[in-house]
C-alpha cells in the first residue's frame, strides 16, 4: 500500500508503531513530534491532523 493514500486509522496506527520503533532506539521522554514526523516523512502538521497532541500519540 502506498503511504501517501493511507486511511486515517492506517496512518495512526503507523504512527503508533513508529513511536514504538523510535522507543525501542532512544528514551521515550526525549521522542518529539518532529522526530516521529521525519521517520514517517511527513510533516508534523500531518501527524496532528490525526492525533490532536502529542499526549494523544502516546495515549494511542
């Protein structure tokens, strides 16, 4: 599947899994939205489309 046309539920649970992947290298507290944006090459603007904040990310 390409990454640009994914659902909405897709693209969250892709950024769920990138911030897993991002916790598993790095200590969680110092993960930033930026850096969970550049993993997934997208802008942080496309992650809050999706998550309304940063604790929402880590609630999901």
């Amino acid at each position: 599947m390409n990454e640009k046309y994914l659902s909405a539920e897709e693209r969250r649970r892709l950024t769920v899994e990138t911030v897993v992947s991002l916790a598993a290298a790095q200590n969680p507290s110092e993960i930033t939205t930026a850096a969970i944006a550049a993993r997934m090459h997208v802008t942080q603007g496309a992650l809050f489309r999706h998550f309304p904040s940063k604790d929402a990310i880590w609630q999901a």
